[in-house]
C-alpha cells in the first residue's frame, strides 16, 4: 500500500508576515500551523490585537491553497512553545 506524503508548516508567528510566507515559495505545503498568541490576560491587549493583525494577513495568504490551523500559544513561554510543537 503506498502512502501519501504530507508536508506541514508549523509557524511560530510573531509580529512579521515575510518570514512566515517565504518559504511557501520554495517549499509548498499541505498543511501550516500557526501558533499566536490569541488570547493571554498575561499580555496587554494593545498587543493580542497587533498579533491579531498579523496572524490574519498570514493566514489569509496562506489559505489560498494551504490547509490552515491556528493555535493559541503563549510564545514567550518556551516549555509550551515545544509542548505545542511536538
């Protein structure tokens, strides 16, 4: 039986859309996880909704032939960052 190879993206995103869609030109995908940090009382709002800004203009480039799933991940916590990635 033969397989069906997938490639998947996981994209720590900050605050920065080129380093997140760049390498979709050389290296296509199935799929790309995107892990944001959404929602965090931790963090001021004025911040969650820059992030926001940015992981909207990402996905929707990326949506045009990538399957998309976005995750909310504190990034700046390291341990969750792997636990998220793994």
């Amino acid at each position: 039986m033969r397989t069906v190879e997938e490639i998947v993206h996981i994209i720590p995103l900050g605050h920065e859309v080129d380093r997140a869609i760049k390498p979709f030109e050389k290296y296509k995908a199935n799929r790309a996880y995107l892990l944001s940090i959404i929602e965090n009382k931790k963090y001021s709002a004025d911040m969650t909704e820059k992030q926001g800004l940015f992981l909207d203009v990402v996905k929707n480039k990326l949506e045009k032939g990538i399957q998309v799933r976005v995750w909310n991940v504190d990034l700046f916590d390291m341990l969750e960052v792997m636990k998220n990635i793994s």
